[in-house]
C-alpha cells in the first residue's frame, strides 16, 4: 500500500467515525436537553406539556405542602411569578423554604410543574447561576452582595437567609469552592 | 507571621520561574550549554519554595489561625486534625496553590530524573513548564492569594463544607491534580520538540513515563471522586456526567490516546505529528477542565459564583496556551520527518483506531460539556444537557472500541494478519458468547445487560488471551509457559492487566445500570421493606454527637430469608456552625454487590423517608478503575521505560525489537 493509499484509509476512516458522532449528537440534542426558564418567562412564554424544562427561583416561603411522606408540594418564585411544583421522591438535604432551587421537568396540563429532579443550592454561598440570574432580571438581586462577598469579614456567622427572597445568601465573590472532586453532581435527588 | 513567609516564598517562587522560563530558552536559541543549565537548580529551588509557601498555609491551618481570611472562610476550631489539613485544598485558593505546587513538583522530578534527556530538550521542556507556572503563581497571587489577613479576625472558623469533611475526598483532590497537571509534562515535551525541531523515537520512550504517571493518577483520582459521590452524597449515583466530571473525564480520555498513540511513536516512529498534537490537547483540555470549575461559568456543585476576574483571568491563560501551543504547532509541525509506513490492519493501525474512537468520544463529551455555554453566548437560551445525551453520544461509541481491544495487542507491527487475531480469540467470542447466553436466560428483560455483560467477558478473556498466546500456554509444558510468564516485559503485562480492567469495570457499569433495584417508602420504627432478595427492618433511631456535628441515627435490621445478616445504620448529621445537614449512607457489602441505604426527611412523627438500593457488581466498577491503574504501574516499572534508566545507546535505538 503506496503512503498516499494509506493516508486515503486513515482520513475516511476518520471522516466515517466523525460523520456517526455528529449524527449521534445532533440526533441526542433534538430531544434531549432541558431549557431553563424563569416563573416570569414561563408566565409570559407558556410552554405545552410534553417538553422538558428547567424552572429556577427560590422556594416560595410557607408553600411547601406534604400530603404524603414522600410526596411534596411547593412554589417556585422569582419574586414576581410562582409556579406550583409537584415532586415524589426524597428531596435533597438542602431543600429549604426561601432558597435557591432547580426543578427539573414537565409542565402537566393543568398549569403545575411535575418535576423529576429537584436541585438545591448547596451551602450558603452557593445559588444556581440560572437562579441568580433570573433573580437579578426581576431586580431582586442585592447589588451589594456582589461586592459585599469578597469582602465579607469572613467568620461572621453565616446569615441564614431563609425568608428573604431578596437576600438569596448566595455571596458571589466569596471564595470557597471545591477542589474539583469528580462525581459531584449539584446536591440533587432524582426519581 | 508564618502566612507572611508563605506569601513571600511563592513570590520569590514566582520570581524563580521566571528565570527559569527566560534563561534556559534564550541558552537553546544560542546554543549555550552554561545557560541551558539554569534550568534544573531554578527548577528545584522552585519546588523548594512553592513547598515552603504550602506548608505555610498547613501551618495556619493546624493551629486554627483565624487572622487569615481564608482559615477563617473554611476551617473550624473543633474539626478534626485530618480536615484541618485537607481544608487547605478544600477550596479555591489553596486548591489553586495545591496545583502549583504539584506543576513545580513535576518540574523539579523533570529536573531530578530526566538527566539522561538531551540538554536542550531537557531546558526547552523546563522552561515550557515554568511558563505555565509563572502563569498560575501570577493567578494566586494577583486574584486568589490564600494569605490575605483578616483586620479583626474572628473567635471561630465557618467550617470546611461538611459534605467535604470525609477520608475519600481528602485525597481525591491531590489525586485529580497530579493527574491533571502531570500532562503538563508531554505539554512541555511536545512544545519543546516543537521550539527544537527535532523529535525521534527517543522523545515518545521519554514522553511516555511521564504521561502514565499522569494518567496512573488521573485514573485512581476520578475512581476516588466516582467512589466518594456514591456514598456520600446519598443516592447511589457514580457518575452523573456534571460538567466537572466531563472537565476529569476529557484529558482522562485524550491522555488514554496519548498513550496509545507514544506507543506506534517510540516502537515504529510513526504518528509523531499527530502524538505531538495529542500531547497538547491532553493539557490543554486539562486547562480547560481548570477553567469550568474555577471559573463558575457552568452550574454545578463546585461552580460557585465566583470573583468574574477570575475567569476572565483563567480565560486569558487558556488563551494564550492552547492559542500559542496550537500555533507553534501550526507553523512547526510540517516540518517533522515523515514516520514509518504501515498497513491498515496492523498493530499501529488498532492503535490509530483507538486514537480515532477516544478522541471522537472526547469530542462528544466536550460538545455535550460546552455545548450550553456556546448557546447561551450566541443567542441567551439557557440549557442543560443531561446524562441522556452522553448515554446516547459517548456510549454506542465506546462500543467498537471495546470489541476491538483484544484485537489490538495480538496483531503484529508493520503488517497484521486479523483472521489470524480473530482465530485466536475465538476462545474468547465463545466464552463472550456464552456469557451472553446465560445472562439472557437469567434475565431475559432487557437485549443491553446480556449484550454489555458479553461484551465485558470479551474484553477480559481477549486481553488474558494476549497473555497465554505469549507465553505459549498450553502448548508447551506449564514450567516453560511459567518461564516465559516471568520473562515476558512489564509493559505487556501492563497492557494485558490495564484491558482486563477496562473490562472489570465495564462489567461494573453493566450490572450496576441495569441491575439496580431502588426502593423509596416512608418508613416508622417496626416497618419492614423488601429491597432484592433482603427484608429491612427499621428498629429505632438514637441521637448522638460527633466532633462538630450532631447526628440522628437509624438503625436498621437486614435479613436475607428470616435470618439476621446484619444491623445497619445510616444517618443524618446537622452541622452547626453552616447549618448544613448531610446524609451517610450505610453499606452492607456482599460479594461485588452492595445494599445501600440513606435517610430523606426524619419526621417529627418518627417517620422517615427512606432510600434503599441494592446495587448488584457495584464494586466491580471501582474495583476495575483499580486494576486499570495497577495495569498502568505495571508498564511503569518496565526497566525501558524507568525514568532514571541509563540511555541505551544510539545503535541499539534503531534496533529495537518490534512487539
């Protein structure tokens, strides 16, 4: 086999295996993404049942409902829309009134989001980037938390935000971050 | 005091990089021995002082020294030592000088043992790497000093994240990054190559010690974080393909084809434009894999809304890195020699069809990976692109791979002959076959488990068919095969050993993924569940107090058929001081399989949610990453490949036997 012969193998080769992955990826991106929406956009944009959805904000304080153990009902809010979210299945530890969370789903017909993976923020640092976002679209974002985070005297005891949708207690700016472990997902529980 | 000294140590380890990137380069263009030379004493004083700086951090660490800013952000008076030790990894800047220390540990091994490297190429290499160093040294110390003082520090730490205070994350860390900034090394390598203009066989026997050592790390690394979310975060998951973990996975995957790709290099001096490339990109999507989770653009666990400078800081390094590498490249590459000629089907060409799947699934994962930050970019939708798009992207084409990896080894250099390959693993497609067989008449639901499960058994029982066929087992007697088994080289032991991993864990992923039974019911004390073939009892709940948490425990009885297997207890833990809870699991190990068990929400009521798994070969997969690292020592220690071997001389180079 002459070397233009065998370059010839190798490029088609390559080509050939190229062509299945783009093929495989652009089939998987059809159907399997979620896009990510705020109860405002979700309010202005409805989406039709069927397609899956990621719906950012905080949880609505005192709207968490248990009519089972294992079922639970609550409000995701952006301070100027909510959105009725239904979950079965064990909530991450972090789930809490007035914090930063993602559900992950399908809106059912009658207007209420039936979601399969529930996201929470993960300690007092840290918000979803999606929920700061949409957070600070509806200008319930401190500013000052942006610069406040870096310069936070550190050590003062975590203020617990809870109930306050205007003080997510996410400190963008502060510093802790992991170390890269591997196998982390955002604390979350899947059904 | 001591934070001060740290300060100052990496500054003058700054300092010193900057000699050494500036120095030896300018000897290598000149041709001036006494200059080249510079750079192994900076390189070991650097290590020298990045330590220094280290150990600093440790100090103020274990003594609880609340005045500086970052102890005061992440340590605890009442934590135990071993946490107060590994919080100085626990977060971003002492992460962040963790990795420069370890790049100045790999400088400074380059220095140590690479003498019998050409001098040029070894002060090329070393003044690459103090390039990248002096890069990072300016990013800790300009964005993410971990020495910053406090004015009026406080009586009391805020604590290490909770879910981070536990044995496995301690070393996953160090793990990771050594595996991480070890590609730095080929980086090194191939960009010196590429400044000199001169690369040969010798380069890739040089390049691939180091590429193990890297990969041996990166492996056990991501085995360790896999491991550590399985239990620790409660709901049994091992990989969930978060964008952190691709940002692991994808050097991991461009590092497995570097190695495969030195090896047609340094055996037939062939693929040397295309190894070179490989060499870059591996660090380079290590850079990347920096870059995603230092710098918060995605959402995940470890993407805290981070200092933007700081991106845009890590940004600008990537930048310039991969820009200038892919450019020297660009404008160098032509002019290395053409290698040698071989046949498709030969052992270059599985080797080059390894290379062409690993790299395409890397692309897919990074596709996957980068794909919603593109989009939010371009036209700001939001996405998220979940585990089912790299189940169905990255998994049908691991597929081929995986059925041509027993083919590789038994196929001869130059020009190989496949129906002779496929004869001779006949015994293994049999037995492949089989497996398959017996898998489906056990458990007849799903076409995948019997598939994946054959698959496996082809892997393992083709890489131990490479072994037999070389040491000619049952065709001679058992004491001559036993001879040859002792004089065959590591490295083939190492290859044979690292494929039977591969299939190890695969037969891991199978059952795991296929095989899983999960329960989730609400549970009172005398409740009994079934989970598989065992009954769960709930007995009671008891509080107790740790260090610095409080944890509720719940007690449980396992029987297998009425009879007691064992009592297991998984808890809830609040920690005070971030008012964080965790949930540890508990494990009933038995076989390769596991009974896991975790907590929801313990009711006022005595009611409590409750999570049970069996998880049928879970271990399997860990336990296969392990061999595959074991496999990856193995050619390690082949006495051609140690790092401080004497330099074979240059007739027997051209020589060598081809395997």
């Amino acid at each position: 086999m002459t070397r233009k012969q065998r370059r010839f193998t190798l490029i088609a080769g390559g080509v050939a295996v190229l062509a299945v992955a783009v093929g495989l990826i652009l089939h998987a991106l059809d159907d399997n993404i979620a896009f990510f929406t705020s109860p405002t956009e979700l309010s202005e944009k409805p989406v039709g049942p069927g397609t899956r959805l990621r719906i950012g904000g905080l949880v609505q304080p005192g709207s968490v409902v248990r009519p089972t153990k294992l079922d639970v009902r609550f409000e995701v809010t952006d301070g100027n829309k909510a959105v009725p979210v239904t979950y079965t299945g064990i909530l991450p530890d972090l789930f809490r009134e007035g914090q930063g969370v993602v559900a992950e789903g399908m809106m059912e017909p009658g207007g209420v989001f039936k979601a399969d993976t529930v996201l929470a923020k993960h300690d007092e640092k840290y918000m979803p980037r999606e929920v700061a976002d949409a957070l600070k679209k509806q200008g319930h974002w401190q500013t000052d938390y942006d610069k406040a985070g870096a310069k936070a005297p550190a050590g003062s005891p975590a203020s617990p935000a809870a109930g306050s949708p205007a003080a997510p207690g996410a400190a963008p700016g502060a510093s802790s971050a992991l170390p890269a472990p591997v196998g982390t997902a955002v604390a979350g529980a899947t059904r | 005091m001591i934070p001060e000294l740290g300060h100052y140590a990496l500054v003058l380890a700054l300092a010193l990089a900057l000699a050494q990137a500036i120095v030896p380069l300018a000897g290598v263009r000149t041709g001036d021995a006494a200059l080249m030379s510079v750079a192994r004493p900076t390189a070991l004083a650097q290590l020298l002082f990045a330590a220094l700086a280290f150990a600093a951090l440790t100090i103020c660490y274990v003594q609880s020294d609340f005045s500086v800013l970052n102890v005061a952000e992440n340590s605890h008076s009442t934590m135990p030592l071993i946490y107060k030790i590994t919080s100085v990894w626990g977060n971003h800047e002492g992460s962040m000088l963790l990795w420069v220390l370890i790049l100045a540990l790999f400088g400074a091994l380059l220095a140590q043992f690479g003498r019998n490297i050409p001098l040029d190429l070894q002060a090329a290499s070393l003044a690459v790497q103090a390039v990248i160093a002096v890069s990072f040294y300016l990013f800790v110390l300009l964005t993410s000093n971990p020495f910053t003082r406090l004015a009026q520090p406080p009586f009391e730490g805020r604590d290490l994240n909770p879910i981070l205070q536990d044995p496995g994350l301690a070393i996953h860390p160090p793990l990771l990054y050594v595996g991480y900034v070890g590609f730095s090394v080929a980086f090194s390598f191939a960009a010196a190559a590429l400044l000199i203009g001169r690369i040969d066989a010798a380069w890739a026997r040089w390049v691939r010690p180091w590429t193990l050592t890297a990969w041996i790390f990166l492996t056990l690394g991501i085995a360790m974080g896999s491991y550590w979310a399985y239990y620790e975060l409660g709901w049994g998951g091992w990989w969930f393909w978060d964008p952190v973990e691709n940002a692991s996975l994808m050097p991991w995957l461009a590092g497995t084809a570097l190695l495969h790709s030195a090896l047609v290099m340094e055996k037939r001096d062939a693929l040397k434009v295309w190894t070179v490339l490989l060499a870059i990109l591996t660090f380079s999507l290590s850079l990347i894999g920096t870059f995603l989770v230092r710098s918060g653009v995605l959402t995940s666990v470890h993407a805290f809304a981070t200092d933007p400078t700081r991106g845009v800081f890590i940004l600008a390094i990537l930048v310039m890195f991969i820009g200038g590498s892919l450019t020297l490249f660009a404008w160098r590459a032509p002019m290395l020699r053409q290698g040698g000629l071989f046949a498709p089907i030969s052992r270059e060409g599985s080797l080059v069809f390894n290379n062409l799947f690993l790299t395409t699934g890397c692309a897919t994962v990074f596709v996957g990976t980068l794909y919603p930050l593109a989009l939010e970019a371009t036209t700001g939708d939001k996405i998220s692109v979940g585990a089912p798009f790299f189940d169905m992207t990255f998994g049908p084409l691991m597929v081929p791979l995986l059925i041509a990896v027993p083919f590789g080894p038994l196929l001869a250099w130059k020009r190989g002959d496949i129906l002779g390959a496929a004869q001779r693993l006949l015994a293994a497609a049999a037995l492949a076959i089989l497996a398959l067989g017996v898998t489906f008449m056990i458990q007849g639901k799903s076409v995948l488990a019997p598939f994946g499960i054959g698959l496996a058994v082809f892997v393992i029982v083709g890489a131990l068919t490479d072994v037999a066929e070389r040491t000619a087992l049952f065709r001679t007697s058992l004491a001559n095969s036993l001879r040859r088994a002792v004089g065959l080289p590591r490295s083939a032991w190492g290859t044979a050993v690292a494929h039977v991993g591969l299939g190890v864990m695969l037969l891991g992923i199978v059952g795991e993924s296929q095989w899983n039974i999960e329960r989730i019911v609400a549970m009172k004390a005398g409740d009994t569940t079934t989970v598989g073939r065992y009954e769960l009892t709930l007995d009671g709940m008891q509080q107790r107090a740790g260090p610095n948490f409080t944890e509720v425990l719940v007690n449980f009885t396992v029987r297998e058929g009425g009879a007691v297997v064992t009592t297991l207890s998984p808890s809830k833990r609040a920690f005070a001081s971030r008012q964080m809870a965790t949930t540890e699991a508990a494990l009933m190990r038995h076989g390769v399989s596991q009974l896991y068990v975790s907590l929801g929400d313990v009711g006022e009521d005595g009611t409590v949610a409750v999570r049970a798994y069996d998880k049928p070969l879970v271990l399997l997969i860990w336990l296969g990453t392990l061999v595959m690292a074991v496999g990856g020592g193995l050619s390690l220690s082949d006495r051609r490949l140690r790092v401080g071997a004497p330099r074979p001389s240059k007739a027997k180079l051209g020589l060598q036997p081809a395997e």
